[in-house]
C-alpha cells in the first residue's frame, strides 16, 4: 500500500512541480545582451519565458548612472516594450527590468548593450591629418577587443524550471528516505 502511494505520490509531484513552483525569466531582448547597436534605438522590447503582470517595468541607465527616461511601457502577455523620445546617444547603456511573474512572484535582472552609430561628416569640413593628440585620443576611445576584459555583466542563461525541478527531486528523495526510515522500524 505505501509503495503504491509513493509512487502515486511521486508521479503527481512530477507532473505539477514546474507550473506550481515555475519563476520566468527574461527570454530575449531586442537590443541583446551584449549587443553593439549601429542604428538608431528608440524603442526596446524584453520578451519573458511566461506572461508578466500589468505593473511591470523597466528603466535605462546610461555609463554614468543617470536614468534615462523610458515613455509608453507597454505589457502584452510576455513582452513588455518602451520607447524613448529621443534616439539613444552612443555609448554604454544597461537595462534593469522588475516584472511580477504570472505566478506572482516579483523577478528583477539587467542587461547591458551599447550604442554606436556612425558620426556623419558634414560636407564641408576638409578632411586634415590628424594631429599626434588627435591619434591618441582616438587610440583610447577605440573599442575594446576580445582579449580585454568585459566589463558588462552576463545574463543568466539558467533555464527558469532548473531549479524548482532539483528542488522537486530533493524533496521526492527527502520523503522517500522517511518512509524507508519508518519502514525500517516497523
């Protein structure tokens, strides 16, 4: 009777373990984690593994911490979308989301992304040498490559069910080992 009641047991907390302890999580973005953006960026769209609440958001902060006004955020089903009223500038920018999943747990992550457009010359200017100063301030506003360090921060890849499925399993272990105990002392 116990076996058949474990087993039952068993394939039940299998079966309903992801949705009942399931958090979603950030599944893309648009511009991606990392991603180096060579047109203008007036809109951002963050795609979630699940539906989000109504009263969910995101900010933009630029390289120096200053917040960027996001305008007209927008939540259907999974995806969440702003805009800005102006085009980003160039430079390094980081996007922090805080949803309320359809679980109703409250989920928090960033991501960061760069802007680099292309300066357009005007046609007047008359194209010169350029000075020894000139060569090294563009030497240290190059950008950096593979080999120097990355200073953004990776996304979580983790899929969101991961973690409540090895909880499962450990708690399916943890009440198996009880009941082999109290039959041991029978």
């Amino acid at each position: 009777m116990i076996k058949k009641l474990f087993l039952f047991t068993f394939i039940f907390f299998l079966a309903f373990v992801n949705n009942a302890l399931a958090h979603t999580g950030l599944e893309s973005s648009s511009p991606q984690n990392g991603a180096i953006v060579k047109e203008e960026l007036q809109e951002i769209t963050l795609t979630f593994e699940s539906k989000i609440e109504q009263n969910s958001t995101f900010e933009i902060q630029n390289s120096n911490g200053d917040s960027i006004p996001v305008k007209n955020i927008s939540i259907t089903e999974n995806k969440m979308v702003g805009s800005f009223s102006n085009p980003l500038e160039n430079g390094k920018y980081q996007a922090k989301w805080k949803i309320i999943g359809a679980d109703g747990h409250p989920i928090d992550g960033d991501f960061s992304f760069s802007v680099d457009m292309p300066v357009t010359e005007t046609p007047a200017e008359v194209q010169k040498e350029p000075k020894k100063e000139d060569a090294k301030q563009v030497e240290e506003n190059k950008p950096k490559t593979a080999n120097e360090p990355k200073e953004e921060i990776e996304q979580n890849k983790l899929p969101s069910y991961i973690i409540p499925s090895i909880i499962g399993v450990l708690i399916v272990i943890v009440v198996g080992s009880f009941i082999w105990v109290m039959r041991r002392k029978k």
